[in-house]
C-alpha cells in the first residue's frame, strides 16, 4: 500500500519571501550607493575644498598681521583640515596631502625682481618658499591650493587652469611717464616636510624679521618666477600663469605706455622704470600635530 506525502508549502514561501527581502535590501543597497552616496561624497569634498580655501586666506591674514605688529615671540598656529569626511560603512575619507617647500634648494616656487641700479650694483630681490595642499578628490574637482608669496591660488586638474584667490602683493604705477614697481616679497623658512592624512594638522606661523628698501635701476627691471611641483609622477609647472597674471596687471596698471618683453620661459623684462620699492618678509613656517 502507497503512503501518500504531501509537500509542505509554508518552507518554500519563507524561502520564496527570504529571496525577495534580500533582492529588495540589495536594490535599495546599489540605489544607495550609486545615487545617494556619490551626490554626499561630493558635496563633503566640495565642502573640504572650501574649508582649505578658508584655512589658506587666513594664513595669509595672520601672516600680514605678524608682519604689521613685528613680533618675534609669537608664533600663531592655524589648523588645516587634511581629508574630506567619509561615510561610514559604506565610503573612506577622502585623504589630503599638505606640503611646506621652505627657501633654499627645497624650494618649488622663485619671484625674483633683478635689475642694475644706477650706481651698477647687481640688485636681486626674492621671494621663496611655499605652502601647498594636494586634494585629489575621488567624486569632486580634484584641486591644488597654494600659497606663494602671501598670493592663495587654486589649481583644477580637469580644466587645468589656475585661478588666485587672493592675488599676490605686487603693484604698478606711473610717476612722470616712468614706471614704479612696489612689491612685497615673503620668504618662508623651516623643515622640508609634506604629512598626508584625513586629520587636522597645525600650521605653525612665526614672524622673523623684516627689511625695506627702495631702488632706482638704470632703466630695465626683470621679474622671473619659477613654480613647479612634483607628486609621485606628477608633474606641475604654474609658471606661466604667474607670468600671464603679472604681465596681465602691468597693462591694467599702466594701459598702452607699459614696455614689456619676455625672455624665455620664465622672466619678464619691464622697460622705464624709475623706481623699485621692496618689502622684504621673513617667516618661519613648520607643520605641527
């Protein structure tokens, strides 16, 4: 005799419902990650960017300020947040990476003012050291923020342009049909030192010393800058853009009487110039905890 079996249909609907519950959570999960996530991520990244934008000017701020009191015995610390927030569980930190180029042979940036006075003397004037900050987002514009004599820039990989955000302290006028250059000139020394990570450093700025002077060159004053960096194989020249922004700022100073020439790649010749006024500034610049 048969025995008859029926099959039991309430273990295949908890399997049938388990299945469905699992496809839903995981299209919700990849909803999440593809829609959700990238929109926060960016918007975290584009917030990190401003906020180093912020960091940057104020140093420039505190850097003018040390200068205007001439205190030696304070150093003032600013905080430079290095990453962009992640979100947990699901996406890292973004990682940042900030760099201090001190004067000397470690240096990647050079503004030299360079001309014969009218006694004959050789007259080099220079501004050296670099602060910079390397953000190589993953969902926003990845960017470079510098800061090169007091001047705050912004570079963009995908347009590859460079942009100031506070333009550096350099001026041009005339008096009696001849040129007049004026010029602050920041020189930063310390340690050669680059810390990448996600959380905030100090950046340590103290005011060293000062010196002005004032020039009469025979005619011709030339102004050569040297910007360039390398990250791993990465190699960046913003020189031209230094020398597009000044020769730029001598035609809106002086319109069609300024008499400029380029040599090479790196020096701009400026012609009839009567007078030469330089603010040199000394810092010492270091990266704390």
């Amino acid at each position: 005799m048969k025995r008859l079996y029926r099959r039991k249909e309430d273990g295949i609907a908890s399997t049938v419902g388990t299945i469905f519950a699992l496809m839903i959570f995981t299209a919700l999960l990849s909803m999440f990650m593809m829609q959700v996530v990238p929109v926060q991520m960016k918007g975290n990244e584009a917030q990190h960017d401003m906020q180093v934008i912020s960091q940057f000017s104020y140093i420039r701020s505190m850097m003018d300020l040390l200068a205007l009191t001439k205190n030696t015995n304070y150093t003032a610390y600013i905080p430079i947040k290095l990453g962009a927030e992640g979100i947990t569980l699901f996406v890292s930190p973004t990682y940042g990476q900030l760099a201090v180029f001190p004067t000397g042979n470690e240096s990647n940036f050079l503004l030299s003012i360079h001309f014969p006075d009218v006694a004959g003397n050789e007259i080099y004037a220079n501004s050296s050291g670099s602060i910079q900050m390397f953000i190589p987002n993953r969902y926003y514009i990845p960017e470079i923020i510098s800061l090169e004599n007091g001047a705050v820039s912004r570079y963009n990989f995908q347009a590859n342009n460079t942009t100031f955000v506070i333009e550096p302290n350099i001026k041009f006028s005339l008096s009696e049909g001849r040129v007049i250059i004026s010029a602050v000139l920041n020189v930063l020394y310390g340690t050669s030192l680059m810390v990448s990570g996600t959380e905030t450093r100090n950046l340590g700025i103290t005011y060293v010393g000062s010196a002005s002077y004032v020039y009469t060159p025979k005619n011709s004053v030339n102004i050569t800058v040297r910007s360039e960096y390398t990250y791993g194989n990465l190699h960046l020249n913003f020189t031209k853009f230094w020398l597009d922004y000044i020769n730029a700022t001598i035609h809106s100073y002086l319109g069609d009487s300024a008499e400029v020439q380029s040599h090479g790649n790196m020096t701009l010749e400026i012609q009839n110039v009567a007078r030469v006024n330089v603010n040199l500034i000394y810092y010492e610049v270091e990266i704390g905890a």
